[in-house]
C-alpha cells in the first residue's frame, strides 16, 4: 500500500495525506486513485478531491451506515490501495492559446523586470514549457499547474486586484495558472485566453482535468479578438501543438 496517513475531516469525509512535498510520481498516484474510486465507487461515496500531495474523500454517513461509517470508509480505501490502482487516469494534452498583448499582460513587464529578462523572453520561456495539472482549486475551474521555468517565478501583488477577468494567465512565486472566473486576486497577470474554462451545465464542467499536460500558445490580439469563429480541440498525449 502506499505511505498514506488517513484523518477524518468533521464527520463526512476523510483525508489521505501522502506525505510532505509536490512530486508528479506521486500526484499521478493520487489521481489514479481518485478515478479508481470514481470508477467503483463504494456505497455512500459523494466525491473525491485530489490536491498536491492529499486526496479528500467525501461520503454520506448515513448511506454509509454501520456503528463507525468513518471506519467503514478507510477500510474500503485501503483494499483499494493494498490491492493497486487498476485505473489510469486519461492522458491529454492540451493547448491553451495566450494572448500576451498589454491590454492583457497586465503585470508582464514587472514580471520581466523582477527578472531581469525582456518581456518578449518572458512569453518565450512561459510557452515553452509542459504543465502538469495537479489539481482544480481556489475557483471553479481553475488549475493549479507543475512545471514553470524558475527564471520567471515572481512574487504574488502586495496588493491584490478587486477584479481579475476570466481567462486571464497568471504568476504567482513558483507557479503558473489561469482565472477560470471574474474574481478578486494578486497572481501577476502575462496575459488572457480565450478559451472559457468553466461552464457550469456541462458535466464535467471544467474545461481542464487533473492530469492533464498543457502547453501555452502564444496568439496575436487579432486572433484573440476573433475566436468566436474557432474550435479548440483536445490533442492525444502524442502529438504537439
């Protein structure tokens, strides 16, 4: 079974916490995980919520049932752990477009002056790179991506913005995510998609899974401004943007 330490979370679900620090090996754990019991659920099971290195299990107790329901649920999950994940979670790539126009990257020349790099050596590093997403927090929608160069890391805003429009691209320290929502935040913005990233009919409603891999395509303002016309299709693991 894997290292895991089980902690009730009030009286409807349990936290599995696989131990301290992010690694890929190990999210990718979690996430076949969550899919597993996605997959078979077991009686009472509501939902599961991965994170870096935890996954959260939430149930109904009462369906559940039993003298200690809590019990019942570890129990269920540590077979499913002693006996191996048999389910993987899909492997898609994807590209995000980006446009990197002033009107949208808000905070890149501070990103590039706090790095002493030039705005247009920014994006290039930015687009360049592969992003693992770990997990979907903080907004609906929005990923928490793996993956960003060091050389372009940079500190949240002192001063968080009141309204940060949806699809825009952010930095905060050591990582790179996108605003699936209008809503207040202090992540550096670089730029805007137009891609919409949460629609709440559809199931999932989320454009973006965890496990996903994304890469960032940089788009003229052009472009961005007439995207209505466009489709944006998911790739297979193998091919590139």
């Amino acid at each position: 079974m894997m290292d895991a330490v089980f902690t009730p979370l009030g009286d409807s679900a349990v936290t599995i916490d696989f131990g301290e620090g992010i690694s890929l090996e190990k999210n990718r754990k979690i996430l076949n995980l969550a899919n597993a019991i996605n997959e078979k659920p077991f009686h009472g099971f509501l939902e599961a919520v991965p994170a870096y290195s935890t996954l959260t299990v939430f149930y109904n107790p009462v369906e559940v049932g039993g003298n200690d329901p809590y019990e019942q649920v570890c129990q269920q999950l540590k077979e499913r752990m002693n006996h191996g994940i048999q389910y993987k979670i899909p492997e898609r790539k994807v590209c995000i477009p980006v446009c990197y126009d002033e009107e949208f990257g808000l905070d890149l020349e501070e990103v590039a002056k706090s790095n002493g790099l030039s705005v247009e050596k920014v994006i290039e590093i930015h687009s360049s790179a592969s992003y693992h997403v770990y997990f979907l927090g903080f907004a609906p929608g929005f990923p928490f991506l793996g993956g960003m160069d060091p050389s372009i890391a940079t500190p949240r805003k002192k001063s968080p913005r009141l309204k940060v429009p949806a699809g825009s691209v952010g930095i905060a320290g050591y990582q790179t995510g996108i605003y699936p929502i209008e809503t207040p935040g202090g992540w550096q913005i670089i730029g805007r998609t137009p891609i919409s990233l949460f629609h709440p009919d559809p199931n999932p409603p989320t454009f973006l899974l965890p496990g996903d891999e994304i890469r960032f395509v940089p788009i003229t303002k052009d472009v961005y401004e007439n995207w209505e016309d466009q489709t944006w299709e998911f790739t297979s693991q193998k091919e590139e943007c």
